[in-house]
C-alpha cells in the first residue's frame, strides 16, 4: 500500500470523521452528563441544610449559647455530611471545615445566599455549602441572627461516575473508530479494485496490447468510466489498425517501386558509365548535359538503394553478418575507397578489436563522414577509442554546428536542416540510416554540437557479438 495512496486518504478520512464526530458527541455528552451529575449533588445538598436548618427554629434566645451552636452542628451532621456552625468568635462542629471556607463562600453566606464551593483535600473532592440563619421579628421582619452554618460532602461517589462516563466515551471512541477503519476497508475495495483494473489495463494498453478491455459492472461512475475507456480502445484499435494499414502499404510500394527501377538503373548506369568516358572530349552544351546526366544517374542510383535499405529495416529483414575486425582498419578503408583520407585528421590507433558487421560499419562511418566533409567546415576529425565493453566512434567539424531546432530530427527520414539545398543536397535518408544500423547493433549514435562550436556525432557500439 503506497504512503499516501487512495487506501491511506480513505482510511484517514473515515478515521478522521468518525473520531471528530465520536469525540465531539462523546465530549459534549460527557460534559453535559458532569455538569448535571454535580449539579444534582449540590441542590441536593443544598436542599437537605436548607430543610435542616428550617427544623431547627426557633433558635432560642439571642446571642446563642455554646450549647444552641452544638445543637445546631448536631442535627445538620449526619453520615455524609459534617458540619461547622459560626457565631463572633465562637464555632461548633468539626473544626477541618474551616480551612474550607473561603472569604468569597463566607461574604456570600453573610450576605444572605446558600452558597457552594467544590474544592479537593488531598486528592479527595469536597463540595461546601453554607447559609446563614434568620430571626423573624413580632413585626413580621427577617433579621439576622448571625449564625452561618456550614456543611461539607464527599464527592468520591459522583466521582467515580464522572470516570465511568468517561471510560464509556473513550470505548464508543474506540469502537465507533475500528468501524470506520473497517467501513474505510470496504470502501476503499469497493473503489480501488476498478481503479486498479482500469490502471492495468491502461498500462496493458500503452504496451501495444490494443484488444484490451475492462469489465463493467453496475451503473456508478465507475462503470461510465469503464464504457468510456472501453470505447476509447476500441477507437484507438481501430485507427491503429488502419494507420498500420496504410503504413504497410506505404511500404511495400516504396519498396515494389525501388526494386522495380533496379533494372532500369543498372541499364542507365551503365550508359552513365559509358558517357563517362567520353564526357572529357564533348564541350558546351552537351557536355554539361552528359555530366548533368551522369550526376542524376549516379543519385538516383543512391536514393533507389537507401530506399532498399529502409524498406528492409521497415519490414525487419535487416541483419548482420558480424565478424571480429579491427576497427581502426574498417574505418580507415572506408576513408580511402571514397577518397576521403587526405580530408579527415584521423585518430585511428589500431589493436581495437570488436565483433560486428564491417559493411553495416562502413555505411555509418560513409554517411557520418560524408555529412561532416559536405555540410561542414575542415578540419573533420575522426576519433576512435574503447572504454571497457565499448568503442567509440566521434566525428566532428568546425562548422556553426546544429540548431537547436534541427538537433531533435537530425536522424528523422527525409529530413534536411537546410531546407534550400534542394535535391542535390542529398535524400536527407543518410543519417536515418546509420542510426538503424548503430540500432541493429545495439548501439547508439548521438548527435551534438561541440563546445569549441561544429556538430559532433557519436556512435558507441558493443563489443562483443550481437544476434543479427
């Protein structure tokens, strides 16, 4: 599963709702549940001095006696509550209480309130509670006596009510969290299987596999994206097919018509042979016209045996016939027999020896060489040299070099980066053809520009022997 694939994004989205919605409920439950749990405790506390503190009138005679104070502590202690009741400076009951009571819970009590505190002795929560006691009058008014009694009450028991409320919320936590990861796990199934189908078949696709299909299930958008990847390739296999078609074709009329004028390019050959000969003793306009002749003889000839040579890689026929050479000599007799030696600065040192196909090699080396002499500037440089399983061919020159714009399609069929050199200039099919025989070799050949400027090529081709 990837770090943060479609699985991981679902299973932390439905992870993440599911523990912001739990904690949220659970949360404000709890704080709710807390806050009436208290709540009830304090009134009922509140209620029980206040009923307590009624039964005890009257009073008796004012100020009261140290026995009035006790009385009253008494009767307000019972099993859960313990009491501490003040006068001036005298105090009844149960002296611990005192240090409970802050001047905030005193000045409320004084002022006439039953007032409430919750405050934690020694890890132990305490809620304080107080009132003050009245006197009615013969005049029907309320006066204060001056007696304020307090009372304190364990909260250990609302306590541990407050935790199991809080132990339940963290296991609804939990348990509402495994059923998201789980309902996540589902989900992400569901969604994932033909995604992952859809992506394999696309890859299956992109491999040349054009009869691949999906299945499509349901009527989601999942299934509309099936329908549609299905239409799709089954329009792809349809022009593919009729571009294969019509690439086939191409083909084998490129190479029915070259191997048709073979014939009649050897019969014209030989004329331009024989005209050849007598071209030296013709003058003015026909001897133009012989040279002219001989000329276009001699390219169409060249242009008949590229298109061969093509149409033989096009229709996988091409092979080679390797055999162990020393390279310095294929490459130097290649240089010779065009008449080239004189024109090149060689670099040549010989006892590299490889195993491939010397005619394929001569081709490569014709076409690099004579690309360089005829679109270059001198001096062209031939370098050879071998790094382990490799040998390495380079052959530059000072010309301007390449254009940016050129150097993407400099191997491309047909292409010619000077567009004015018009028919004379060459089939623009050299350079294609000494990349498909550095290809058939299982090299390669790469074109560039020098730093010091001029284009530079390099053909890098194993040593060993390779299948044909």
């Amino acid at each position: 599963m990837k770090l943060w694939g479609l699985r991981t994004r679902l299973l932390l989205a439905f992870s993440l709702l599911v523990v912001v919605t739990a904690a949220t409920v659970a949360g404000g439950t709890y704080v709710l549940s807390r806050t009436l749990i208290l709540q009830q405790a304090q009134d009922a506390t509140a209620r029980v001095l206040v009923d307590k503190a009624s039964a005890l009138y009257p009073l008796g005679p004012m100020p009261p006696s140290d026995g009035t104070l006790s009385r009253i502590s008494g009767e307000l202690s019972d099993r859960d509550l313990s009491s501490l009741v003040l006068y001036a400076d005298k105090a009844s009951g149960n002296e611990q209480l005192r240090s409970l009571i802050t001047p905030e819970l005193r000045e409320q009590v004084r002022s006439g309130n039953v007032a409430w505190q919750r405050v934690v002795v020694r890890g132990t929560p305490m809620l304080v509670l107080g009132t003050r006691f009245t006197l009615t009058l013969a005049d029907g008014q309320r006066q204060a006596s001056g007696i304020e009694a307090y009372v304190a009450r364990n909260m250990l028991a609302e306590e541990r009510s407050i935790g199991e409320l809080a132990t339940r919320a963290w296991l609804i936590g939990g348990v509402a969290l495994l059923f998201a990861v789980g309902l996540a796990l589902l989900a992400a199934r569901g969604v994932l299987r033909p995604v992952r189908e859809l992506g394999e078949a696309a890859q299956r696709l992109g491999e040349g596999d054009l009869r691949t299909r999906i299945g499509v299930r349901g009527s989601d958008e999942l299934a509309g994206v099936a329908r549609t990847f299905n239409e799709t390739a089954e329009a792809l296999q349809r022009h593919v097919g009729e571009l294969e078609r019509m690439e086939a074709d191409a083909r084998r009329f490129v190479a029915d018509v070259s191997h048709e004028l073979r014939t009649p390019l050897a019969a014209m050959t030989a004329v331009a042979d024989v005209l050849e000969q007598e071209a030296p003793r013709l003058s003015g306009d026909a001897g133009r016209a012989v040279r002219m002749s001989i000329d276009e003889t001699h390219h169409l000839t060249r242009l008949v045996n590229d298109l061969i040579e093509v149409s033989r890689f096009d229709a996988g026929a091409a092979a080679l016939a390797p055999e162990e050479v020393d390279v310095a000599e294929v490459v130097t007799a290649s240089l010779r027999i065009r008449g080239w030696a004189a024109e090149v600065e060689k670099d040549l040192p010989t006892g590299i020896f490889a195993t491939l196909d010397p005619r394929r090699l001569d081709v490569i080396v014709a076409n690099l060489v004579g690309n360089a002499v005829r679109h270059g500037e001198k001096p062209v440089t031939l370098r050879l040299s071998e790094a382990g399983e490799w040998i390495t061919l380079e052959v530059s020159d000072r010309g301007p070099g390449l254009s940016p714009e050129v150097l993407p399609h400099v191997f491309d069929r047909f292409y010619k980066a000077d567009s004015a050199r018009g028919r004379s200039g060459g089939s623009g099919l050299g350079l294609a053809i000494a990349w498909e025989n550095a290809r058939l070799h299982r090299g390669t050949l790469i074109a560039a520009n020098g730093p010091d400027g001029g284009a530079v090529f390099t053909l890098r081709l194993p040593r060993q022997e390779v299948a044909g």
